[in-house]
C-alpha cells in the first residue's frame, strides 16, 4: 500500500477500567461531524476472541439467579435476553465468561504471539479494499492494546499513519500480573493522557464531555488533519 492508500489507525493502551474505550468513542464521536474520514470504526481485539466464544456456546452460571446455568446463546439469542436485548452488563461481568475469554485469548496467543493482532490487520486491510475508488481516509480505533508486538506490528504495517495513546489513571489497577508486566513493557507511546476522572460504567457515560481527554482528543485530530488534508 502506498502512504495515502493506508488506513489511519489509533491504537489506545492501558489498564482495565483506565477509560481506553470512553476515549475512543470520544474520538470517534468527535471524527464524524468533521467529515474528515470516509469511515470509522472503533475494533477490539478481542472481538475475534469473543466470536470464538460464542460458537463454542459454554455454560454459564448466573449467580444472581440462584446459581442458574444457561448456555452462552441464550443470553445473546434465546429466553434470556432482557426486552429483546442482551445484558451486556451482566454478561460482562460474568466470572465463567471471562475464564472462557482469558483461556481462548491466550492459549492461542501461547501458541502464535501475533494471532490477533493478524487477524485485525487482516480486518483493517480488508474494510479499506472494498471502499470506493478515492476514499481511502478510513480511520480504524484499537482501545484494548496489551502487548509490545502489537503496538510494534501496527506501527511496522501503517508506519506514520499508526498513532499510539497511553491512558495513564491514577484509579485503574491491572486485573491480573500478566496484565500489569505486559502494559508496563509497552513501548513509549506517541501521546499520553491521564484520567483523573473516576470510572463510569458503559450506559452511563458521556465520553464527549471529559475534560481530561479534551487535550489528547484535540491532538488526534490535529494528527489525523494532517493525513487527510
């Protein structure tokens, strides 16, 4: 691909719970009105891991009901679903769910380190081949970066059109060791913010509104004007 017939690729580390997700919708939400991408899309990923877990259709106990176990499908298709809708809350914070995400994502990743990040280059190559002829400014947010390779095999793929942010906050903790050795041997990031605001759960959140994520998002856009112009 040459320079300008690359996406543009904004890769987001941190802890769990440091705010990565709320700062890529706040850039997303402010890319649209500018009209100054063709396409966005905010990727995990996770979202293949997740895909995986699904059509393994596991057991899960839900706890809040007695100990009640249900296959995986009926919380995202079948009785169990809240008014037509799944409980992504529940499913979430779900303790089997999580066992079934952490084992899928890293035995693979134990058997093949840049699995994921592949598939998701693998994702952004292809999104960006079926645009139309002269719309090549696709921009593409990561928020759940984790390892050193992945912030190394985006950067090598898109090279200055791949931006990596650090959110650094004081309230965030890493859910696990792993989690802790591999974000903190990440390499310097090209822009760090830090959030000093207290987390906010997903359905409540109104991530256009932080201010501590004005001063970063003010920069991505500036850095993505500059591609697009």
């Amino acid at each position: 691909m040459s320079f300008y017939a690359t996406p543009i690729v904004i890769g987001i580390s941190g802890y769990a719970g440091s705010g990565k997700d709320t700062l890529a919708e706040a850039i997303y939400a402010h890319v649209y009105p500018r009209k100054c991408v063709f396409a966005a899309n905010i990727w995990h990923l996770s979202d293949p891991v997740k895909q995986m877990v699904k059509e393994l259709d596991p057991i899960l106990t839900n706890h809040t009901k007695g100990a009640t176990r249900y296959r995986l499908s009926d919380y995202l298709y079948g009785e169990q679903r809240k008014g037509g809708h799944v409980d992504e809350r529940w499913l979430k914070n779900n303790t089997d769910y999580r066992e079934y995400l952490v084992a899928m994502g890293d035995g693979i990743r134990g058997l093949d380190e840049s699995f994921w990040v592949d598939q998701l280059m693998l994702l952004i190559d292809h999104a960006y081949s079926v645009l139309p002829d002269g719309k090549n400014n696709h921009l593409v947010l990561v928020p759940d970066i984790r390892y050193h390779n992945e912030v190394s095999s985006l950067r090598a793929a898109y090279g200055p059109r791949f931006l990596h942010i650090h959110v650094d906050a004081p309230h965030a903790q890493p859910a696990n060791k792993e989690e802790k050795d591999s974000v903190d041997a990440l390499p310097d990031a090209d822009c760090v913010v830090t959030n000093k605001q207290e987390p906010l759960g997903r359905w409540d959140r109104q991530p256009v509104s932080h201010p501590h994520f004005q001063k970063v998002i003010a920069h991505a856009l500036a850095w993505i004007d500059t591609l697009t112009q």
